[in-house]
C-alpha cells in the first residue's frame, strides 16, 4: 500500500476550534487514479495537504511508502515534497515572474541539477504537454488550460510517484477540463502515477477509477 | 524584488546616497586639508616664534606693565643654555619700506633683518642666486635677497638681477638672491614683499641697537618643542628680569600646536563625517529592510509554491539575503561610482590636491555594504522561514 491513512484527526484552532477531520482510514495503491468528491467544507483540501505533507495532522497514523509521517523535520519534508509527490493547484500557482520554463526547472533547482541539465529537461516535458513555443512566455501571457499543463509540467519533471491535485479544472472550461484531465488519465496509465484528484466535478470524478467521498470530515466511500 | 524596479531603486537610493554622503565628504574633506596644509608649506614644521610684550606681574623691584625688548644676546644664550634648540635665529621687520631701482620703486615692500640659519626656518625657493650666508652677517656687507613680488616690480625686464644694485631707504643694496618661495605663512612679513638683508646691518641702519623683533627657534630631530618652552622662559626671563611664570610677557607660538590644532579640527571634521553618513547609511538600510518585509509578506504564495515543491526554510532564506545583498550592492555600486566621478571634477578643478578616495576605501566601503545587506535581510528572511507550505494554498 502506497498511502495507508489510519484515524486521521485535524482540528484547526484558529478561535473557535474547528474538528475538520474526524477520523480518516484510508487506503490506496501505487498506481490507483482516485477522485475525492465531497460538499465544500467537508475537508477535502485539509486532506489533500496533510497528504501531500504541507501540512500536519493531529492523531492518527500517515504512512507514505512504508514510511510514517510524523514530526518530519524541514528537511525531510522538503525532501518528501521534491521527490515523492507532485502538486497541481485550481489557480494554477506558477509564479508570476518567471517563465514557463522557469516555472517548469524550479523543482530541480531545489534538487541541485545544473542549470543546463534542468533546462534540457523542462523543455522536453514542455514539449510533450505541447508547450514548447511558450517556453518564455509569462503565466500573464498564457490561457488558463496552458497555465495548467505548465503546472502539470513542474508537477511531472522530478519523476514523482504521486501527483495531488485539488480542484484541478475549477478555473478552466468544461472542453479544457476534458483535455487535462485526459492527459491526467494518460500519464497515470503510461507512467504509473498514482493520482489523486479533489473535484466537485462529477464528469470529473467519473473519469477515474474510484471515488471517495467525504462529508463532515468523515469517509462514506 | 525584479518585479517592482522602481520600488526597489527608490529603496536603494537610501544607502546609494548615504554611501555617497561618506565618501564624497571624506574625499573632499581630505582634499581641503591638503589644501589648507599647503599653506604652511617650506615653513619648517617644529618651530617656535619667541616675541616680547609688556610684563603682567611685577618682579624683583621692577613694576608690572614693563616694556622690554628682545636682544641680540638672547640669541646666544639660547644656543648655548638650551641645547636641544637646532636654529636659534632672530629677525626684525621694517614695514612698508619702498624698495626703488632706476626709475622703479615699489613701496610695499618690508626690509627683514634675519640671520643666515633663517632659511632654515622658512625654506626659500631660490629662482637666482644665493641665500644669505654667515659671511654677510659677520661682516654686515649690504647685500640683499629679495621676493618675488618686489623682483617682478624692480626688474620687469626680468633675467638675472644679481651683481645690481637697489635702494631701500637711503641705503643701496647688492641684490645677491631672488627668492619665489609662495608660502602663505609670515612671519613679520609676507616672503614675497622681503627685501632680506643681515640682521646687524638692519640694526645699525635703523637704529636698533642690540634689539631684534623675534626670535625664531627649531627643535632638533625628536624634540618636542612645548616640552622646552618652560627652559626658553627660564633662559629669557633671567637676563631681562621678569617672572619666568608670567606668560604673557613671552608670546611664545609653536607650529606644531599649529598644525595640531589643524589637525585637531579636521579630525573633529571627519568624525561628523563618518556620523552623518554612517547615520545615512543606516537609515537606508533599515528602509531597504522595511521594504523587504512588505515584499516578502507579498510574496508569501510565492514563497509557499517553493516550499511546496521542495524548497527547504534554509533554501528560502538565502534567496532573500541574496536578493538584500545585491539590492544595497547595486545601491553601493552606484554610489561609489557617482562619487568617484564627483571627486575627480573637484580633483580637476584643483590640481594636485588629493581630494580621490583610495581604490581600497573604495572596496572596503563595498565590502562593508555588503554586509550591510546581510544584516538587512536578516529581519525579513526570518519572516519568509516562518511561511509554511501551506500558505500556498490559501486563496490568494
Ligand atoms: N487554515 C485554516 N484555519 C482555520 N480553518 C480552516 C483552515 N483551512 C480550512 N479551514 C476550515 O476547515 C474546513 C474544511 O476546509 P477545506 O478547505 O478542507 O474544505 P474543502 O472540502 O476543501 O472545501 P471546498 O470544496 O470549498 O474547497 C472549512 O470549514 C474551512 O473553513
Ligand atoms: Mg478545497
């Protein structure tokens, strides 16, 4: 089992305390395209971040790849993020001043590749996703389904074995959002890349393989 | 930080300008010393000028309020009572004499008895001939070495007037030297307007007697003149009966007070200096600092994404000291730039004053702005360190 969460609690303590997760068991293999569908609110995102180790939970056991997910320092985490997974966000997230291929190249600076080496292979993955003639253009200078398979490009280029998305054809048109998320299906066949996906899209959900719904912070799959 | 330029160089103007401050006022607070020392130039550096005026207290029998005069004797009492004097050589001045060759005259001029050894205290630049020597003196011959202005008026056909004859007084004069020394120090007479001729001729001409005007003393190498000043006072007062303690009696002035009141000044100067611009400096620093927390609070999606996606707190923390560092850097730059190229219009407008600061001030200032931006980027790095990854994801 890739990712085994065992009674997952997150309560946020921001004034009122509020109990998000209420006790999450969750199981997925390596390799598994899931959806996870759910009211707003219900704690689809919080999930997605204490997945995808932005973020920490309160009890409960997260065991990523045999490994436990505890009080990992900086470090680590930031090691797990690099290499283990990648992020797809609903606005995208590229940073504004830098171009398309720079956006692409920043997971590998943290990793230390030269800077040729990184070039080289940020323009292959653009090339793939069909984005080699805006390879210097700004994010400002692109449509929302080219922001999207950028950020689907730095996703993909440090070889991660999962990839969180949340809400990743929100800010895009239904014809779009068909397009990438049959690119998402693509790479999970071709490459084996475990996907998880966070949607209220039900067009969406049933592209993939299974759906886990939540409702108030609790899995009713 | 690339993102907003005009923010970032108006940020910057604050240690551009006061690194600008420091520099340029050094630079040309070293270039007006320089100046104003050029002034004292040929005048030997440790000397004293010994003058006498009205006693102040009464002693042994005589009254306070006494005139008395310096006297040849004096001389040779220093000589030999204070050894550790070098140059014991006296002088008078008869001012405004008119100096007349031909149809010529000129009537500014000051006839200066002095001794041979007084080239010593004030170095002439001899354009023609020779100096006064110990034979003029001795033999009280009427020759006479004469300044630049006073050449200029009698011979203004120029050449060689040595071997000629002028006029001061009633009395004609072989002239034997010129001298061009343009030092702005004057002692009993600008060097310019001297017609310089032996002490004891000037005495018996102008009826003098023994009496001299001043005496001028140097220290030999490694005497401290001011330590001596009481012994010169014990020496003086003795033979014409004052109180050695009544100072005022004996206006004693030493260059080297002088100089180090000058000095005293400029290091005074230089301390205001270093206070307003390191002030300056600092208060751009902490400007550049201010602006950076804004940014970095700004930038927190940003730096959210990098953490996000395998920045460690350590990686964002160099980014933003770097981004400090070159942003007062470039601010350094330009400031020593703009000064060097303000120093080197002063240094051309006044030739051969040293108003440019040195290649290595120049770098150290460098250096020292640099790390300014560590410390500059210090507060707001520690801010973006605490930005967690999933600041990312809050809606923006
Ligand atoms: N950082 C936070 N501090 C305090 N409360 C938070 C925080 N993040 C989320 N919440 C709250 O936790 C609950 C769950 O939020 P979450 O973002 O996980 O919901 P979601 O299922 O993703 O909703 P949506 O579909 O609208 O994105 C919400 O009530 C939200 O207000
Ligand atoms: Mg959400």
């Amino acid at each position: 089992m890739l990712i085994d969460l065992k009674d997952i609690n997150k309560t946020y303590n921001n004034g009122q305390p509020l109990h998000v997760l209420k006790g999450i068991t969750l199981g997925i293999e390596a390799g598994e395209f899931v959806s996870i569908m759910g009211a707003s609110g219900s704690g689809k995102s919080t999930l997605l971040n204490i997945l995808g180790i932005l973020d920490n939970y309160d009890t409960g056991e997260y065991w990523l790849d045999g490994t436990l997910i505890k009080n990992l320092s900086e470090r680590q985490g930031a090691d797990y993020r690099n290499r283990m997974i990648g992020f797809i966000f609903q606005s995208f997230n590229l940073i504004s001043f830098k171009t398309a291929v720079e956006n692409v190249e920043l997971p590998l600076f943290y990793q230390g590749v030269s800077r040729r080496k990184r070039h080289a292979m940020a323009m292959e993955y653009l090339d793939r996703l069909g984005l080699k003639d805006w390879a210097s253009h700004y994010p400002n200078e692109m449509s929302g389904g080219q922001k999207q398979r950028v950020a689907i490009a730095r996703a993909l280029i440090t070889h991660p074995r999962i990839i969180l998305a949340d809400e990743p054809t929100g800010a895009l048109d239904s014809k779009t959002s068909v397009e990438v998320m049959d690119l998402l299906a693509q790479l999970n066949r071709e490459e084996k890349v475990t996907m998880i996906i966070v949607t209220h899209d039900p067009t969406v959900a049933s592209k993939t393989r299974r759906t886990i719904r939540i409702k108030d912070g609790i899995i009713e799959e | 930080m690339t993102r907003n330029k005009s923010r970032s160089l108006l940020t910057g103007f604050g240690v551009f300008w006061g690194l600008f401050m420091l520099l340029f006022m050094l630079g040309g607070g070293n270039g007006f010393k320089a100046m104003m020392m050029k002034n004292f130039e040929g005048f030997a550096t440790n000397t004293a000028i010994l003058v006498a005026d009205r006693t102040t207290k009464p002693y042994k029998g005589f009254q306070d309020g006494r005139g008395w005069s310096l006297e040849t004797g004096d001389i040779e009492r220093l000589r030999r009572m204070v050894p550790q004097l070098d140059v014991v050589t006296p002088s008078l001045s008869i001012w405004s004499s008119s100096a007349v060759r031909e149809e010529y005259s000129y009537s500014d001029a000051v006839v200066k008895g002095i001794g041979a050894e007084y080239r010593q205290v004030e170095e002439p630049v001899l354009k023609y001939g020779r100096y006064l020597n110990e034979m003029d003196i001795l033999q009280e011959r009427k020759v006479c070495v004469i300044g630049r202005r006073v050449y200029d008026e009698l011979f203004p056909e120029g050449g060689d007037p040595c071997g000629k004859y002028i006029r001061a007084g009633a009395i004609y004069y072989q002239v034997v030297g010129v001298d061009f020394s343009a030092s702005n120090i004057s002692v009993n007479g600008n060097s310019q307007d001297a017609v310089l001729i032996p002490f004891p001729v000037a005495q018996k001409i102008y009826h003098r007697g023994n009496r001299i005007d001043l005496i001028c003393v140097t220290g030999r190498p490694g005497v401290t003149l001011s330590t001596l000043e009481t012994r010169i006072r014990e020496v003086i007062a003795e033979n014409h009966f004052f109180d050695p303690t009544d100072k005022p009696a004996l206006f004693i002035i030493d260059t080297e007070q002088l100089f180090s009141m000058v000095d005293t000044l400029f290091t005074g100067i230089n301390l205001l200096i270093w206070l307003v611009g390191l002030g300056t400096i600092l208060a751009g620093a902490i400007g550049v600092s201010n602006i950076m927390l804004v940014t970095v609070k700004e930038r927190t999606i940003e730096i959210g994404i990098r953490r996000a996606i395998g920045a460690t707190p350590r990686d964002i923390l160099s980014q933003i000291m770097m981004e400090s560092v070159a942003l007062t850097s470039a601010a350094g730059v330009l400031g020593i730039m703009f000064t060097v190229a303000c120093l080197a219009v002063l240094e051309k407008s006044n030739p051969g004053m040293p108003f440019q600061i040195g290649f290595w001030s120049a770098i150290l200032a460098l250096v020292l702005v640099a790390l300014l931006g560590v410390v500059t980027g210090l507060a707001p790095a520690t801010r973006a360190m605490a930005i967690k990854p999933v600041d990312a994801m809050r809606d923006e």
